[in-house]
C-alpha cells in the first residue's frame, strides 16, 4: 500500500530520487535562503511566528530529502546578523522555535545520520539554544550521513571580517607571509573551513537577493530562485530544483569546449577573440 508523502506517493517519491541520481550530478552542497515565512502568515492571517513554524516542516522534509538523494551538505540561512533588528517579540520568539526545534529534532535527526554543524556568531545566541545546539552538534558528531550546517547570527561580511583579523593575526606572528595569501588560504580561515563551496544556491519567495549570506563561497554557485514561499517549499519543489541545476552547463569561467575536454580546433583562440570583439 502506498503511504502519501507530500502530494506523491512513496513509490513515486523513489523513482523521482531514482531517476534524479540516474539523470545528472546530485549537486554535492546546497545553500538555501529560506524566505518568505511572514508573507505565508500574512496570507493567511497569521502570527508571523506561525509562518515560520510551518517553516521548520519544511526544514525537516528538506533535510530529510537531501539524505535520501544523496546531497553532502546542506547549509540553512536560519538566522543572519541583520535578524537582530527585527522586532524584539520576533527574535524572542525566533529564538524559542529554534530551540525547541533542536530540542525536538536531535534525535530524528541522529537516527537519519544526519551530523549538525553551525556556523555564526554563536555566543550571540541566548545561552539555552547555544545548549540546545552544542548538544545536537556533540551527539551527531558521529554521523557519516548528510552534514547540516545551520547559519546562525551568520552573515558573510561577518565571516570575511573574521578571516581577515585571523589572517592578519598569523601574519603579524610570522606564520604566514602576505605573498602566502590566495584563495585557499582565504577558504582555510572562514567558518566554511573544509566543505566544499555550495554547487547550488536556492533562494524561496521569488526575492533576488544574496542577503549577506555565503558571500565568498558562492562565487561560482548555481543560483535557483523559487517563487514559493519556503513554508511551501517542500521536496517536489527541491527536486524541481535540483532538475534544474542538472541542466546547467557549470563552466567556471572557461568555455563549453574545454569542459567537454575536446581539444580547441586549430584557430578556434582566433575566432573566439574575433567573436568577443565583434571583429
Ligand atoms: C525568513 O522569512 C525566515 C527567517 C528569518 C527565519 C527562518 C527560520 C526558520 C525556518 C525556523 C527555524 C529553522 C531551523 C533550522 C529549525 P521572513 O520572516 O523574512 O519572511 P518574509 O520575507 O515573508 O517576511
């Protein structure tokens, strides 16, 4: 019998992972804004605080998803540095969800193998969900499964900044020479240090904005917008996105011929010039 899962069946949801895996790459990391929990609310004229309850559904189908099609990393924009000026009844209450939903979701989530990493300025967090949270992360640190990283009082400036101050602090101790400095060394000092950078961004609610998030490590990110509302956003929604993405030609600067290895045709240099110049 089948069980519904969403509006698919499970027999359905399997052959739509399936045929995901067999179609293209499963992106290795993905990096979602989630967006658009107050317009959901609004629309139906609720609480703001209910729009983003409805979002923590959406976060644990999402999670649950991406172990099944087999993504790596999973890198959730819940809260950023600029949040903090928001209405003080919504953080409060923000914060609350937050921990409870850690309180409630551990151990769901290290039965799924999941491990739970965060990165931000944790210390800003009130001390109980920074409990809650160095407790999920303590107990999964086993986990071989999918590594969720939840951006908490995250933001990339704030990031970039800290690299920065890390850097300048190796150098002013002589550990690092400023010639030293490349893009390695500057991946090796942010809070990403070690996951390999988002291969696809999803940003809900039809907003086209970066938002202060993984400011260096989208530099070459997929980026699909969605127009659903990230209450609404669920695993038919990432798996449209996900087909998406495997459409896309990644070409990180070079050109299509050089990525299908086909050696450049002889004055293929010479024509592209005289293409680009429009000679
Ligand atoms: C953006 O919607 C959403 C947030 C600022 C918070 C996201 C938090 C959650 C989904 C809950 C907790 C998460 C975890 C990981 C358990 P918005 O309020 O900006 O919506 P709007 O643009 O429609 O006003």
């Amino acid at each position: 019998m089948n069980t519904r899962c969403g509006t698919h069946t499970r027999d359905e949801d399997t052959r739509t992972q399936n045929r995901l895996k067999e179609t293209g790459n499963i992106p290795v990391h993905i990096a979602i804004i989630m967006d658009g929990n107050g317009r959901w609310a609004k629309q139906r004229g609720l609480p703001r605080i209910a729009g983003h309850k409805e979002g923590v559904e959406s976060v644990r189908d999402i999670v649950e998803t991406c172990g099944q099609v087999g993504v790596q990393y999973l890198t959730l924009y819940a809260f950023s540095t600029e949040n903090w000026k928001r209405p003080k009844e919504e953080v409060s209450m923000l914060m609350r969800l937050l921990m409870r939903a850690l309180r409630d979701e551990t151990d769901k989530l290290h039965q799924k193998n999941v491990r739970v990493h965060a990165i931000g300025n944790i210390q800003e967090l009130p001390q109980k969900v920074q409990d809650e949270l160095l407790d999920a992360i303590e107990r999964t640190k086993e986990n071989t499964g999918l590594k969720l990283y939840l951006a908490l009082s995250y933001s990339g400036r704030w990031d970039l900044t800290n690299a920065i101050k890390k850097i300048a602090f190796e150098i002013d101790s002589g550990k690092i020479n400023p010639e030293q400095i490349n893009d390695q060394i500057i991946s090796q000092h942010l809070s990403t240090q070690g996951v390999p950078d988002p291969d696809l961004l999803i940003r809900t609610s039809g907003e086209l904005r970066i938002s202060n998030f993984l400011l260096w490590q989208l530099a070459y990110s997929e980026i699909y917008i969605s127009d659903v509302l990230w209450p609404n956003f669920r695993r038919n929604e990432l798996y449209e996105a996900i087909d998406d993405f495997q459409k896309r030609e990644r070409r990180f600067g070079m050109v299509s011929e050089q990525l299908t290895k086909k050696k450049p045709q002889a004055g293929y240099a010479k024509r592209l010039i005289k293409h680009v110049s429009g000679l």
